[in-house]
C-alpha cells in the first residue's frame, strides 16, 4: 500500500475536485472555486453595486491536532489562539485584510472540565480582538484528543483591491523577500521537547515563537499589492522557497536570510546544525514572496513608513523549480537546497 505525505493527499484531492468542477460548470467550462496548490481558495460573488463591481470569497481552513501540533509546555488558551493563527497566516500572506469570518469546530475530550473549555474560548477570544475574526459558529464532538478545525472566510474586492498574488507568479529578476528573522521556532521545539541548552533570552524569544506564533498581517496587507507571488513559511523557510520557485518554474538564488539572533551559539551549544534550523524547522508564520524589480522601491517605502521589516534574501532566474543558497564563507558558490520541511504523514 502506498503512504503519501500531506502534500500528495491535498494534490489527490484538488486533482479529482479540480476536474469535477469543470465537468458540472456551465459557464464556458470556468469553474466557480479557483481550486489549486495554493493557500486558499477563491469565489467570485456577483455584488449588486453602484458599479457592480465583484467581491471574491476567500476560503481558508486548517485543523489543528493535538498529538501531532502540540509541543510540550503549551496552555490551552495558546492553542485555541494558534488554531486561528494559522488560517490567519495563509489569509494576510495574499494581502486579505480584516474583518474575517470563521466557524470553529472542536473535538474535546471527555474529561474536560469547565475551566478547561473557558480557557479554550479565551483563546479564541484572544486572537479575534488580535487579527478581527468573528467567530459566528461551528460545532462541538466528544474525542480522545484536543482537536480543533477553523474555517475562515475573508473578502477581496476586485475593483479596489489589486490582484491576490498566487505563487505561481515569480518571474526571473524579481527579488525574493521575507517579512521576518527564521531559525526561533525550529529552536523553540528542541527546548521545549528536547529541553536543549539556551541563553535566556534566546529561551524566550524562541520558546513564545512557539506558544505564541504573529502571523504577519500587517505585512502582507500593506505589501501584497506588490508581489508577484507569496506563502506563509509554517512548512518550513526551504520548502515554503521550492513551492514558488516549482509552481512559478523558476530558480530562486537565496544569499542573505535573516537568521535569528543567537541561533549559532544555540546550535553550537547543543551540537545542531544551524542551516537546518533556519531552512527546514517549520512553525514559522512569516511570508516569503517576490517583488518585481519595478516595485521594489515603492515596497521599501510603504514597509519604512508602516514600521515594517522587509528583508531582501535573494533573486529569481530562469529555471525549471529548483532553489540554492549561497555557501557560507564563499561568497560566489551556491549550493541546492534539499526541498524538505514539515509535513504531516510524512
């Protein structure tokens, strides 16, 4: 019997939905939902408008499992919180502003008590007030473990919003940029589950990574409009870079990335290797996109002006999918990076 990991299942899926949109559409063979390997999914709603213009109807659903998303150490106020998080991430990385809509479905064990379920709804709470989700419904089950599914709801106008970014879009001599440092939560999980070696600050900054995860979406609402493709890195910075580049058929040439500060004292005191740290620990909610040259500036203003850090990490080339760092102590020599980071079934 064959195994596949969680991306073949998602392209088995989207595969056979794909076609049986296209089959029962009766609108010049266009299917309705614009099913694909990206982060969401679209609607096109006709609005009955002064200029009748469309709004589209962002989709985005994630299922958080408690053996398999849970470190050690994290309360149960902070899992609710990263269930919403997570759809949160995927939404403000295509530039999808606020407010949102989401139905919270839970599967609680039965052993439960009151306050147990109070602190999960505390949780919820929290990061509504955070990212402006109202939470309007869902539905509850008993289970044997934690298990909670948010599905989320955004809205995009098309007539006075620019195109949502895809991440097929990159093209050779665009710039790829990063909205933030990579290397604390892949830290986090090795102190929390493996109780590594840390310096105190380090400890912190990486462990709250973890516990309590900033989707960037300020970032991706300010930004967006300028980048021809984007992600959210929780996969992994490396396999989050390989989506891009292989959906966009290009080569990305990544030679500066904003590691975390301490990370090489951190692997160096518990014997890690530190590029596996940054590149391929998952976790992590910041967005990784490219920028036309002919935007660049104009992005660098608008990040400047709204307090934002955009880090420029590399540039896109001609090529058929594949992505290379630059060698460290060389400055000329890049090297492939293998196309691997968090997968479930995998």
């Amino acid at each position: 019997m064959t195994k596949l990991n969680e991306r073949e299942i998602i392209s088995l899926f989207v595969t056979r939905f794909k076609a049986n949109n296209y089959n029962n559409n009766n609108n010049n063979n266009k299917p309705v939902i614009r099913l694909g390997e990206d982060d969401i999914s679209v609607v096109p709603v006709k609005i009955r408008r002064k200029n009748n213009s469309n709004v589209n109807l962002i989709f985005k659903s994630d299922m958080l499992v408690e053996s398999t998303d849970v470190p050690p150490g994290m309360k149960l106020w902070q899992i609710a919180r990263k269930s919403i998080v997570s759809c949160v991430s995927d939404l403000s990385a295509k530039g999808i502003k606020p407010a949102y809509v989401s139905l919270i479905s839970i599967g609680i064990p039965k052993q439960y008590s009151k306050h147990e379920i109070l602190d999960l709804v505390r949780g919820f709470q929290i990061a509504s007030k955070e990212y402006g989700v109202e939470i309007v419904g869902g539905d509850t089950n008993e289970s044997n473990e934690l298990i909670i599914d948010c599905s989320m709801v955004g809205f995009f106008d098309e007539d006075t919003d620019n195109k949502i970014p895809r991440r097929s879009g990159a093209r050779p001599g665009d710039f790829i940029v990063v909205s933030g440092e990579f290397g604390y939560s892949s830290s986090g999980l090795k102190i929390l589950i493996s109780n590594a070696n840390a310096q105190e600050k380090f400890r912190k900054n990486a462990i709250l990574s973890v516990v309590r995860p900033k989707p960037q979406q300020k970032f991706g609402i300010f930004l967006a409009k300028y980048f021809s493709s984007s992600i959210d890195s929780s996969d992994g910075l490396a396999m989050s870079l390989y989506e891009l580049a292989r959906q966009s058929k290009v080569n990305f040439f990544v030679n500066n990335i904003p590691s975390a500060k301490g990370i090489k004292q951190f692997a160096e005191d518990n014997h890690l290797d530190v590029n596996e740290l940054i590149f391929y620990g998952g976790e992590e909610y910041e967005i990784v996109a490219t920028v036309p040259s002919k935007n660049m500036k104009k992005a660098e203003s608008i990040a400047r002006k709204g307090g934002l850090k955009l880090y420029v990490i590399g540039k896109v080339k001609k090529g058929d999918g594949k992505v290379f760092a630059i060698e460290e102590n060389n400055t000329k020599k890049y090297s492939l990076l293998n196309n691997r980071g968090y997968l479930h079934f995998s």
